[in-house]
C-alpha cells in the first residue's frame, strides 16, 4: 500500500482508487501487493472511462510514474494471473467478488463486468428478432413515397428498411448527414406501415441539451419531410424516461418496462455504460430501438464507448444487418475544407490533415501556432475578444434577445481540458481581462451586462439543463437589476433571476465534450502546448465537426499530429462479446 499512497500523494492516482485499494487490503490483509496494484488500476481506469484494465497490455511496464513518485513495476503477465486468479478476491464472473478476471485477460471491478455482459446480452437478444412477415411490395411502396428517387438518399432509404426489419438499427452519421431526417421518415414508414402507432414511439437523449435540440430539429423537420403525418414530436432526457430517482432505482426497469413499441435514442456516443444498460433493461422485448449518433466523436464522459463498440461489432459478423451508416453529407460539399479536414482526421491522416490546414487558399480552415502567451494572447484580441465585446454593446444598448443570441452563437470557443494552461478557466480568465470585465469570473463576486453562462446542473423545476447557454442582461421590469436570460428550442425568451439560477459558470469558452451536438458558424479549437491523455483524433475530429463555415486550430504542428495520430480507445469487452468472440466469463 505505500507505494500506492507515494501515487496517490503525486497526483497520479485518484483518492477514490487508493480507498477502493485500501478496502481490498482490509478484506484480506494477506493480499498480494500485485492484487491490490491490480484493483487500484482497475478503479483508476473507470474513472477515466475504461470499462476494464487490459492485463496483456500493462504487464511488465511501469504505471504511476511521476517526477514526485518513483512509478511501480507490474509483474510479468503469468506471474500476475496466478496471483489474480489464486485471490479470494477475485472471480471468474460465477460468483460475486470485488474483482473479475476473464480468461481473455481483463480485470474488471464487478460492477462493471454485469453491466457489459448483461447489456451484451440483451442487445444480442434484441438482434434476433427479424420482421420477415413484412409485405414486400408494401414495403418498397411505402419507402417509394417517403424517398427522392434521388442515390443520396440511398443510404437513409437503407437505414428506413433495417429499422423496419429489426429491432434494434443503428443509424451513424457525421455532422450534416441527415441522421434527423432519416429518423423522421423510419417513423413515418412504421406509422404508415401500421407496425407502430405514434402514440407508442418514444424520442429520448442523454442530455437536456441534446433533448432540446432534437425537439428543435423534430419541429424544423416534420413539416418538411412528412407533411400530413402525425408524428411525435417531443423528446426528453434518458433519466426523466426513465424516472430515474437519486439513491433509488428507476421507476421504469426491466419488471416494470416503458410502455412503448419504438424507442429512439439520440446522441447515443454520449451515453455510458450503466445509462445504455439501464435503457435496455426498461425496454419491452417486443419494442424496436434506434440508436443515432456519430460513431467517430468522443466516447461518454463516464465508463464506456458504447455506441463505438456497438458499431466495431457491426462492421462485421452478427450485427452487420444492424448498422446503417449515411455517407452523404448534406450540409458541406464535397469540396468543402470542413469536411475534407474531418475525413483526415477521422482516417488519422495526418500530413493530409496538416496540408489543409495550412493551404492558404482556404479561408474556411487554417492553423495557428500559438505556443507563447502573448501569441494566444493577440490571438484572442483579433478574433474572439471582438466578437464577445458585440454581445456585451449590444446588451448595454438594449438590443433584443434574439440579436444577442445570434452575436453570442455565431462564435464557439472550445477547448480540450477544463483546467491547466489553455484550458476553459485560463481562456475564460485571459477573455474576461481583455473585456474589462475584472475578476468577475471568479465565483461569489457580481455578474455584468453581457456575461455569457452555462448551466451546469440540471434544474427541471426552471426548465434548464447541464449545458444551457444564457446571457446575463438587464430585468426591463426592474431597473437596476440584472437576470439571466435563455432562449428555448421553440424561439421563446426565458428569463430567471440570477438567485434563482442552477449551478453555473462563464461561458466564454467549454470543452470539445461540452460542445457536442452544438454547431456555430466558426469555431475556434485551442490546444494545449503539448500532448496529454485527453488528446486524441476523436478530440480534434468532435471540435472540427462543430463549424459549419470556418475553423481556426491554435496548435503546434507536433501537438496536433500528435492528436490525430492517437485514438482515444477505451478498455471494453462489449465489442467481443458482441460478436461472440469473447472467452469473458459467463
């Protein structure tokens, strides 16, 4: 346990993992210290949002290395599974134990073990069930109606036949590929094909954000598409679908399941393992479920990659009648530099991605080196400060909501870490000097005219979410003072009083995981000065799939090489076990 606190006490191990390590020892103090190294990492990753610790992989290495802590030394891989596996400690998954060890050689903490090998098994379940009593010449009379006689469409005409064939699709899809429109015609197509009444299709997201914005393109999409359907049109989050109650067990589970026959989960790269698990469980058998998402964004911010594991599974054996994936992007061209830039990244192409960006005939993409303060520094003055000081002169001169909103949306700032150098608190800090607007950033001290918030904690009561952009200005009804004013996904301006508001904090900048599923007309991406773990290919491919008409990276050349030339893949067995391959317990 000493070297373990020596870790802990350097910053290179969490509090949480050394308790978890400690309560190991306490269960059997003849522990071998390569047992309790073993739970310590298998904690430690969890929370960086690995399902599990790939034994393979960090046999015979060093971990927890630091310039204030030696590191230690893991056992030779044999050495270590006989301890492992000779544990009390430690099962195979047959009986209940704080740890579980699987003959493919991943550790899990028991948890973690039941929610994949329990959500494998119901989404394997759920791929076996097939409509094949589905009139065919109705069927394609039905797709016929709802679909240009246009080869765009083919991939969401696909995507429409599998949701009607199975009962589980995943449509996956980049920014701009239609994933919206697509589902809206999969639910016309059930509802015209009477498979499914409206009244027993459900809309759900991980997040009240993400909730918001599919009711918002649910509402910009119907009359287009399906004029004449009636089709739902609301969407809530996953844990309001749910009932999900602190400390308690959902209202909706697998005793008493939702009652629906269609469900479709928006945003589904966000949810992590525990949410899909519980999502499944509520789910009727009988019930069709349709996953969207973009399967190449960042994984969940919890443990898990669910919607990447599901589509790795996908891409061949059981599952590849399952996946729908739309190729055709709709919003940029073909020529477009967003999406050429994405593409290189998604494909870590890395001197193609470099190239783009520093080909001076593009104006929509370009690369900025800004390694030193006073560089990042003129940076923001040139092309941000200017931007967020518009929202602030338009407020104090009492201009409408809408024209602040526009101001304020028209510019995204995202950064990859919250803290640390050109993280979201130090941009907030340098834009907040700039603006004249002294330390009211820090928490405590007065909010001002033009000060941009976000949400941070869910307050259902007020109709705000984690994630809600508001806008500090003037109570008109009340001189003197100030309110924090939101506008909702029907247009409408909401406004709360600033003792009222939820957890919050200045939104100048947010991370690339805050940004998911925004889109502005240009977005600035600031990285670090040099590489960490956060950084990866799925990082910088989220941030620059964000713009809609131009995007500016403030990096080394070498840090976002480094970037693209890494994945972020998470520790998980759901994909084996997903396609039968995994020797993971029972």
């Amino acid at each position: 346990m000493k070297h373990l606190q020596q870790a802990c006490r350097a910053g290179q191990l969490p509090d949480i993992a050394l308790h978890f390590a400690g309560l190991l020892h306490r269960l059997d103090p003849n522990a071998d210290e390569s047992v309790l190294l073993a739970g310590a990492l298998a904690g430690e990753r969890v929370i960086s949002g690995e399902v599990c610790i790939d034994l393979v992989r960090l046999a015979s290495s060093t971990v927890f290395d630091s310039d204030d802590a030696p590191g230690m030394s893991t056992p030779d891989l044999d050495v270590w599974q006989q301890a492992l596996k000779s544990s009390p400690l430690i099962s195979d998954g047959t009986a209940t134990a704080p740890l579980v060890i699987t003959p493919d050689g991943r550790l899990y903490l028991y948890r973690y073990f039941e929610l994949e090998r329990r959500l494998a098994e119901l989404i394997v379940q759920r791929t076996q069930i097939c409509d094949v009593s589905i009139d065919s010449t109705q069927l394609e009379a039905a797709l016929e109606a709802l679909f240009a006689d246009d080869a765009t469409s083919a991939d969401q005409r696909n995507a429409a036949t599998l949701a009607v064939r199975n009962r589980f699709t995943v449509v996956s899809g980049g920014p701009g590929t239609g994933k919206t429109a697509t589902v809206v015609r999969i639910l016309a197509l059930l509802s015209r094909l009477e498979l499914v009444a409206p009244e027993r299709m459900l809309l759900c997201a991980p997040t009240g954000k993400a909730a918001a914005r599919l009711r918002e393109a649910l509402a910009d999409t119907l009359p287009a598409v399906t004029p004449g359907d009636t089709l739902p049109a609301d969407a809530v989050t996953a844990h309001r679908l749910l009932g999900w109650r602190p400390g308690k067990k959902p209202r909706y589970h697998a005793m008493r399941p939702l009652n629906c026959d269609l469900l479709v989960l928006d945003e589904a790269s966000m949810v992590d393992l525990a949410l899909m698990a519980s999502i499944l469980e509520a789910l009727p058998a009988h019930a069709r479920l349709i996953l969207l998402g973009d399967r190449d964004q960042l994984a969940s911010v919890e443990a898990g990659a669910v919607l990447g594991d599901i589509c790795r599974a996908a891409d061949s054996g059981p599952l590849a009648d399952t996946l729908a994936p739309l190729t055709h992007n709709w919003r940029f061209g073909a020529q477009s530099p967003i999406a050429a830039l994405a593409s290189a990244v998604r494909e870590a192409r890395v001197t193609d991605a470099l190239t783009l960006l520093n080909d001076p005939a593009s104006a929509q993409v370009s690369l900025q080196v800004a390694q030193e303060d006073a560089a990042l520094d003129g940076l923001l003055a040139e092309q941000v400060t200017p931007v967020y000081a518009e929202v602030a002169r338009l407020v104090r001169e009492g201009a409408e909501a809408k024209a602040v909103f526009e101001k304020l949306g028209s510019l995204m700032v995202l950064c990859a870490h919250r803290t640390g150098r050109r993280g979201v608190t130090d941009l907030n800090r340098r834009l907040s000097a700039q603006l004249g607007t002294g330390g009211a950033l820090s928490p405590g001290l007065p909010a001002y005219p033009g000060q941009p918030l976000m949400v941070t904690r869910n307050d259902a009561a007020l109709g705000l979410f984690n994630g809600d952009i508001g806008v500090v200005m003037p109570d008109a009804d009340s001189p003197g003072r100030l309110q924090a004013v939101f506008i909702d996904t029907a247009g409408d301006e909401h406004a709360v009083s600033l003792g009222r508001l939820p957890e919050h904090e200045t939104a100048y900048a947010m991370t690339v995981h805050k940004s998911q599923g925004s889109q502005a007309r240009q977005v600035v991406l600031v990285l670090p000065t040099q590489l960490s773990p956060v950084l990866s290919r799925e990082l910088i491919y989220t941030g620059i799939t964000r713009a809609e008409q131009s995007l500016a990276i403030w990096a080394a050349h070498e840090v976002l090489a480094g970037a693209i030339g890494r994945s972020a893949q998470r520790a998980t067995g759901l994909a084996d076990r997903l396609q039968g391959r995994s020797a993971s317990g029972p």
